[in-house]
C-alpha cells in the first residue's frame, strides 16, 4: 500500500506541476450512465493511460486556439460555468469510484446526491452556456483560464495548483482508490472541493450578469454547506471511535 500511496503522491504533484486541461467532453463522461470504478482506475494504469480519460483524451495537448484567447475579455458568468462543469465533472468521478466502496451508509447517501444533483447542475450549466455564449461546451481549463478565475473570483483562496488537481477528475479518482479507508478519505476530498465551489459561487451569486446564474451559485452554496456541515459531523464522530452506519442494502 506503500508504493500505491506513493503513486498517487507523483500523480499529484505531475497534476500540480502542469495543471493540465479538463478536457470538454469530461462532463459528459462523469455522469451515472458512465460509471468511473477503481477497477477501470487499474484497468487504465496497465493499458498507460490515466484514470478518467479515453485513449484520445490521454494525448490531448494544454493548448488550443481556445485555450490561448484573451481570458480576461470574458464575462464572469462564463468563467463560472466553464469552471464548475469540470468541477462537477470531477467530483462526480471519485464519487462513483468511491460508493461501492463505502462503508458508512450516510456517506453512501452523500456521495448518490452527489452523482445525482451535480450531474443535472452539468446539464443545466450547459444549457446556460450555449443559450448565452453560443457553445455548450466549456473552454479547455488550462493556466490562463484559472489565472483568469482567480482575478474575476478573489474569493477562491486556493492557488492555481490547487485549483488544478481539485478540476483534475484522474487525481480525484486515483486519490480516492488508493485510500487504505475510504469513508475518511472521501470526507477528506469532499469538504475542500465543496469549499472551493461554494467560494466561487459566492462570486457569481453577488456578480454573475444573468440572473439564472445567480440563482444557481446561491443553490450550490446553499446545498454544499449543508453538506459540509454533514461531512464534518460524521467525521468528528467517526474520529472519536463511533461506529459507521452500515448499508442497510
């Protein structure tokens, strides 16, 4: 288990170091018709390609005539989507790496309103985009892009590299499956992930220009403090010697 943690350690700090690009269709494949296992985690590792990408994504550069545009000429709405639909998409990902793997059935339930509510929040952003941009389909999030983030959201306390493996679907996934227990290692990547989304939508629920978008990120703080606050409570309680509730599958 060792050298499986410290595999994840290097997966880490290639994914901090690079700060690689989400490709776009990564929403799309976090989603429950598309279920991410720690199996295809193994799967990926022996074929060489990493956790959560195609063999078409695994050779995707960071940059495209996309990526490489002025950030700071868009609108912070757009930023906002761009942003949480990787964000979404990631935690969606170690999510479902992580249900059958659980073992506290209040995390069991966590992590099912996870899959469920988020993958309809990609949907809906999504819709947001191309009825307001033109295109459904967020930019690649490569340096510039969170760059950019950070100064239209001075909010978010995390650096870029943070920001990076938090948007990065493989580490989540890697992360969550290399965890000697999975209940406490999923609270732990859960609370800093709804942390930074719930500072981002603090943002864009005070400036966002669309209305719809305001509502939303008042949503996602309102659901992702509840559970925080929930995240927090079974882990003081499981830290302090209590029993996890078993599925009563």
């Amino acid at each position: 288990m060792r050298i499986k943690q410290t595999a994840v350690a290097a997966l880490l700090i290639g994914v901090s170091i690079l700060a690689p690009a989400v490709p776009p269709t990564a929403a799309q494949q976090a989603t429950p018709t598309t279920t991410v296992t720690c199996e295809d985690v193994i799967e990926g590792q022996s074929a060489g390609t990493p956790a959560g990408t195609t063999g078409d994504e695994a050779g995707m550069a960071m940059g495209t005539p996309m990526a490489e545009m002025d950030h700071m000429a868009m609108e912070l709405d757009q930023a906002y989507i761009d942003m949480m639909i990787p964000h979404h998409a990631s935690i969606i990902a170690m999510a479902q790496a992580a249900l059958p793997r659980l073992s506290d059935e209040r995390l069991q339930e966590i992590a099912q309103t996870i899959i469920k509510t988020q993958s309809a929040e990609i949907e809906e952003l999504r819709g947001y985009r191309e009825a307001f941009y033109g295109e459904a389909e967020p930019m690649p999030m490569d340096e510039g892009m969170m760059e950019a983030m950070g100064e239209m959201m001075p909010g978010m306390s995390g650096s870029i590299e943070e920001m990076a493996v938090q948007m990065d679907a493989a580490a989540q996934v890697a992360a969550i499956c290399a965890a000697d227990d999975v209940d406490p290692a999923f609270i732990d990547q859960t609370i800093p992930h709804h942390q930074m989304a719930i500072e981002a939508s603090g943002t864009a629920a005070a400036a966002a220009t669309h209305a719809e978008i305001r509502e939303f990120a008042q949503r996602v703080i309102e659901d992702q403090k509840r559970e925080v606050n929930e995240l927090s409570s079974i882990a003081q309680e499981l830290a302090g010697g209590g029993t996890p509730i078993p599925s009563s599958g």
